[in-house]
C-alpha cells in the first residue's frame, strides 16, 4: 500500500480540481446518480424519464479557488439535472453522486453518498445536489 504526504496530498488536489487544474485535468466532469455505492454494487438510473449524466465545467464556478494547504474541497455551485420528463427507472432514493469523464460509460474518478437522497416521482421533478453538498478528499 502507498500513501501520500501532506504535501503531495495538496497538490493532487490542486491538480485535479478547480481553477489550478493541471493542463490533463479532466475539463469536463459528469456527474451522475446512484442508488448505492458507485465504487461497489451501486445502480445508475437508465435514460428512462430523460435521466442523463449532467455536464459540469470543472472550474473556479464548481470549485472555487482551492488554496494551496487544502486537502479538502466541497463544490461551490449546484448541480442541477433536467427536470424528468416521467418516473426514472429507479423510483427508491439515489443516495450516492459520481463523477464520469463522459457522458455515457467512462471511468469513474470521484463518489460519495449524499446528504439528503433524490428522489423522482414524476414528470417535471428537477433533481438538484445543492452548492457545498459535494466533498473530495485526497486521502494519505
């Protein structure tokens, strides 16, 4: 197992996120839903009731600007999907966020529950993860 100093911590975070990001720093990040972990056994709704990954610019408007000691960063605006266009495919509670690097299939880079689930009951629901309710952590 290898981990990381504080120092490299900080800068990986700088380097992925925000403002500072490295030139081969995703420039896009979509963000999907689940019900359950995305990192084990979690479900992402299917495209029924028009559910699709939302496409964020992965800047200082999502991230504000992280300063050079932080390890921590919650998000800094809202994310906020379509509204419904019906039920989607999974009518229980999506308690977890992930983050793509495509809209649909990709590689999955960031995951964490969510503070309060999702739930869509029909036709014109609008989906919002509230502004601060996301967090990445470098972990050492």
């Amino acid at each position: 197992m290898t981990s990381m100093s504080n120092a490299a911590r900080r800068l990986s975070l700088r380097a992925h996120l925000g403002p500072d990001k490295h030139a081969d720093a995703l420039g896009t990040l979509y963000f999907a839903l689940f019900k359950g972990d995305p990192f084990g056994a979690g479900i992402e709704p299917t495209s029924t009731g028009a559910y699709a990954r939302v496409a964020v610019l992965n800047d200082a408007t999502m991230w504000g600007t992280i300063a050079a000691g932080q390890v921590s960063v919650s998000s800094a605006a809202a994310v906020t999907w379509p509204a419904a266009t019906g039920l989607w495919s999974i009518t229980d509670g999506l308690t977890h966020w992930a983050v793509f690097d495509n809209s649909t299939g990709g590689n999955l880079w960031y995951g964490g529950p969510l503070t309060t689930p999702i739930t869509v009951t029909g036709a014109t629901d609008q989906p919002r993860i509230p502004a601060g309710s996301l967090s990445v952590t470098q972990a050492g």
